[in-house]
C-alpha cells in the first residue's frame, strides 16, 4: 500500500482553513449525471451507423433528409451515438479486466501437463555382450503418463502494491470516463450555439442581399429618371456584391457547422442536423465568482486524476523493492503412467504393462540478494515521479482557477457586448430609414444609403457573435464548476405574421462561375 508523501514545510504553514485533498479518490456516481444509453423519443431513426461501415457509393452519402434538432436532443444523440465517448468506455472496463486480472495473484495456479498422450515407442536395441557375442532387443511400447501440479505463493512483496496500482488506474479510467462525458456535453452545446450563429448569419447575409437590391432598384430608377448619376447606381452595385459575398460565406459556414454538427452525433450518412431554436440568450449565471473558484476546485475530476497519478507512482515503488524481497510458494505435484509392452531400456519393468504414480508437496523459496541496485533506482525513480506529480496537481489547481476566471470575465464582457451590440442595432437600423427617406428626398447621395446599410449589417453580425459567445461562456462554466445555477430568460412574445417591408424582396439565387473565369473577369 503507497504511503502518502510528506508535506513541504510551506504546506504546515497554511491557513488551518485551507484543504488538503487525499491522495487515493474514488468516484462519487452520484454525483455524475450518468449519459443517456437510448435515443430519446422521436429520434429512434437515428442511430450511429456501424462502426466498421464505410460507404462505397455516392448515393449512400448523399442527403437525403435536414432534421431540426433541440439542444437537448442534440446532448441525448452525442450521449449515445458519439464514437470518442464508447472508446473511453472501452478503455474504463479494459482497466477493469486488468484489476481482475492482478487480483488473481491471491488465488493458487493449478496446471495440467501431458507429455505422453499417449507416446508409442519402437525400434530396437543392440549391444554385444561379454562374450562377443550381438543381442538384440526389439522396443515395442505404448506409454501414457500426466501431472497435475497446484502452487500458492504464501508470501509475494509484489503483489499488494501491484493490486493497489491496478485499483487506481481503473479509477482513473472511470474519472477519465466522466471528464470525456462533461468535454463531450460542452463541445455539443458549443457545436450546437455555433450553428445557430451561422443560420443568423445566414438571415443577415439574406436581409442585406435584400437591402442592397431594393437600394439599387431605387438608384437605376432615379438615374433612368435623370435625377441620379451612373456613380450611385455603381455604389449600390458595389454594396451588392459585398452582401452577396456575406451570404455566400454564411451559407458555407451553414453547411460546414451542420456536418461538424453531424460528425459529432455520429448521425446515419444521409442526415445533416438543423438548428430548431433561433439564437437567442440561454440565461444569467448566478453565483459569484468566488462561489464558482470553490466549486470547481471540488467538482473537477482532473484533480482527483493528479491525485491517482501520485498513488500509482508510491505503489510502482514498492513493487520495484518488492523484486528483491523473498517470494515463498508451496506447491503440490502428483504425476502418472500407464504403459503397456516392451522397453529393455526400462530397467524396472523392460516388459510387461502397468502404472506409476508420484506425488509431491513442499515450499520453494526465491530471493534475489543482489541486482547491481536496479530495485533500488526503479522504487527512487518512482518516488521522484510521485514528486512530479504533486508539482502537476498544484498546476492544475492553478490552471483550473485560470479558467474559471477566464470564462467568467469573458462572460461579463459578452453581456456588456450584447447590450451596446442591440443599442447599436437598433441606432443603425434607424439611420438607414432616415438615409433612405433622406435619399428619396433627394437631400443626399446613395454613399450615405450604402454606408449605413453597411453599418448595420456590420452591428448585426456583431450582435449575433455577442449572443453565441455568451452562450458558449456559460457553458463553459457549467462545465467547469459543476454548477447548474442558471436562471432562464423570460420566453419573447413574438407576433404570429411576419412583418412586411424590406424582407419581402426575393434574393435570386446566383449561378456559379468557375474560379478561372471569375478571377479573369475581375481583373479586366
């Protein structure tokens, strides 16, 4: 059994408030909110093809249908379908077959060994005797013989420490098991929150599309009309096309954060996954940031993993002294024959049939009382590696901290970012009305229009970064503390018809000019 390290004289000296965690933890399973084992209703259809299976033909990859998906049937169907999370299960009851296999050192060896079964015998013996005279002897013999031998080792300096390390590292996988589950539920949510921000992209790509066509539509007609120049109608042809570039990024990004999404789930080759809710603020963290510090440092497994790892280098320690430590077994032997026929060479019996048995029962001792000082180094170098990782425990506590800190000031500041981000909306939104009507007027030119249409595509864009990174902050703190004290929003009242205006103007679909011809065009 490893012994706990001293404590560095820094370590007495610390506040009597402060807590030293043990050095062997096991895991809490009620503190785990276990993973999901079954699909959710309504998502039967959706289990994650075969692992072995490979698509060999374009129709066996090609979509077929978009599912919109929930966050939390998105967390249900990595949960269950995700291949990362069944290999480090894999590797949880590995660890468990190896401590099944070290605790079978308590237990006896009992062995089964046959020689002859049965072994037949023939040829001849010659030899000449003293008169000069050649004899010889044919050898005729069938023979079947066995031994059955049992062994105990009574005493085994190897074994406790070896069982003990064993124990820990299947510990260890089932912490490691834990840590996969919670990284796998934030990267969904974060896989999920990015795929809202790339449909709202998508609307804001869509809606400046719009603006700018119904800017250049009033531009060829005030220029048709006499009362505008050819440099307004290029100015609102230059906005278009900037607009169409967004569109074109957002619905690459679209198309890249739904099979990103896919790949996650683990979803059947013919589905891609739909975000079902619009992007919108999941809710405000409560506890402090002091409050948050302290529950991470008892939730993290990372820290309980620090710990095994200096359990398992004191008791790899002890298993190296224990190679020049005496081994004593006691062992029992019984062994038989049954042969029939004719031997000369068997001096007992040359001819004839019959058995033989024997038995045996006694100690054996095994100690090796000098190896150079390998033991020696071997239980130092282990001790030294339960040094290190004391040194990595109090990195990771300090890393942990960073963290938490990290995400809980990134989380403030995207809180701030959406309020100035909506003001900014809403002031932008509201200048390109006035631009416009100013512009119909008469009393300023399509630069004005196209600059504030770019200024609120711009905030727009922002706003919406603002709210997925906020969200994924607060993901990332439940993730890192363990804490699920989040209130929700208030639920918008949303009217029923979509209003009418801008957004009414269809945004025809452009055909795809190869690179070669479009690069050739934009250099003319």
């Amino acid at each position: 059994m490893s012994s706990p390290l001293p404590l560095a004289p820094e370590a007495l000296r610390r506040d009597s408030t402060t807590k030293l965690r043990g050095y062997r933890p096991r895991l809490n399973p009620t503190l785990v909110t276990p993973a999901a084992t079954k699909l959710a209703p309504g998502l039967e259809n959706l289990p994650a093809p075969a692992s072995l299976a490979l698509p060999v033909k374009p129709e066996q990859v090609r979509i077929t249908e978009l599912r919109p998906l929930g966050l939390v049937e998105v967390e249900n169907l990595a949960e269950v379908n995700n291949p990362n999370l069944k290999a480090i299960a894999s590797q949880v009851d590995q660890a468990q077959s190896n401590l099944r296999a070290q605790i079978s050192q308590w237990y006896p060896n009992l062995n089964l060994e046959a020689n002859s079964l049965p072994v037949y015998n023939t040829g001849e013996q010659s030899n000449t005797v003293f008169n000069g005279v050649k004899q010889t002897q044919a050898i005729n013999r069938w023979n079947l013989g066995a031994a059955i031998t049992a062994q105990w080792s009574l005493i085994n300096p190897q074994r406790v420490p070896t069982i003990a390390a064993a124990r820990d590292q299947f510990e260890k996988a089932k912490f490691q098991y834990v840590i996969a589950l919670r990284d796998l539920r934030l990267q969904a949510a974060s896989s999920y929150f990015d795929l809202q921000q790339s449909d709202d992209q998508v609307r804001i790509g869509q809606e400046s599309v719009r603006a700018s066509l119904v800017s250049l539509r009033d531009s060829k007609a005030r220029f048709q009309a006499g009362v505008a120049t050819k440099l307004e109608v290029l100015e609102a042809e230059t906005q278009l096309s900037r607009d169409q570039q967004l569109l074109t990024n957002s619905l690459a990004a679209q198309a890249i954060a739904r099979r990103t999404l896919a790949a996650l789930l683990d979803l059947p080759q013919n589905v891609t996954p739909t975000a079902k809710d619009p992007a919108r603020v999941f809710g405000i963290w409560q506890p402090s940031l002091q409050e948050s510090i302290v529950a991470a440092y008892t939730f993290r497994e990372e820290l309980d993993q620090a710990l095994l790892d200096i359990s398992i280098a004191n008791s790899q320690a002890n298993a190296a002294l224990g190679a020049v430590q005496p081994f004593l077994n006691i062992f029992a032997a019984f062994s038989g024959s049954v042969f029939d026929g004719q031997d000369p060479q068997v001096l007992n019996d040359p001819a004839g049939d019959g058995t033989e048995y024997n038995t045996a029962i006694g100690l054996n001792l095994s100690w090796r009382l000098f190896d150079g000082g390998a033991a020696a180094a071997q239980s130092r170098q282990n001790k030294q590696l339960a040094q290190e990782n004391t040194f990595r425990f109090a990195q990771r506590r300090d890393g942990i901290r960073q963290e938490v800190e990290t995400s809980f000031y990134e989380l403030e500041k995207n809180n701030r970012n959406i309020v100035t981000t909506s003001r900014e909306v809403i002031s932008a939104r509201e200048s390109l009305r006035l631009a416009r009507l100013r512009f119909q007027a008469g009393v300023t030119t399509q630069r004005e229009v196209v600059d504030n249409q770019r200024d609120l595509t711009q905030a727009e864009v922002r706003y919406s970064g603002s709210i997925t990174d906020y969200n994924k902050r607060l993901a990332e703190l439940r993730r890192r503390t363990g804490l699920d004290q989040v209130a929700g929003c208030t639920p918008q009242s949303l009217p029923a018809v979509k209003p009418a205006g801008a957004s009414d103007v269809p945004v025809e679909p452009t055909p795809l000019i190869p690179a070669c011809q479009a690069a050739a065009q934009g250099a003319v």
